[in-house]
C-alpha cells in the first residue's frame, strides 16, 4: 500500500518542505520522483510512469499534513 512513500515523507518532511516550498512532489516508494507546481502535472507523470502503483502527490510547505494517495488506474 502507500506505507513507505508516507514513511519517507513522514521523516523526511522538514527537509522536503524547504526544499519544494509551494510545489507538489511526486512520491513513488522511497524516494521523490518529480517536483510540480501543480497536482494535476504530478498526477499527469504518475499515470504515465506508475500506471499500476500508488504514489503520493504531497504540496510541501504547508503546515499540515494532508497526503494525497492516488492510485492511477483505481481514479480513471
């Protein structure tokens, strides 16, 4: 399921918030895969790339944490 994109995140978060200030990222697995300046970009490059996985699409540089798990052949 979603456990280790929402694991990176989750430990990873401060320094991706700086680093990503008001974009979306992409998250597949372990590791940030794009960086956007919106969601619908994100999720563009998610159905191309991971058509059958789940991948995160996180804005950075809020003070919540609101993820958003997409799974592309699951929202089409």
């Amino acid at each position: 399921m979603m456990k280790d994109e929402l694991k990176f995140y989750s430990r990873n978060r401060s320094r991706l918030n700086k680093t990503y200030r008001n974009e979306y990222i992409l998250i597949s697995g372990c590791r940030v895969v794009g960086h956007f300046s919106s969601p619908k970009e994100a999720y563009k490059v998610a159905c191309k790339n991971f058509p059958n996985e789940d991948v995160l699409i996180q804005e950075c540089g809020k003070e919540t944490f609101q993820p958003r798990v997409y799974n592309p052949m699951v929202v089409l």
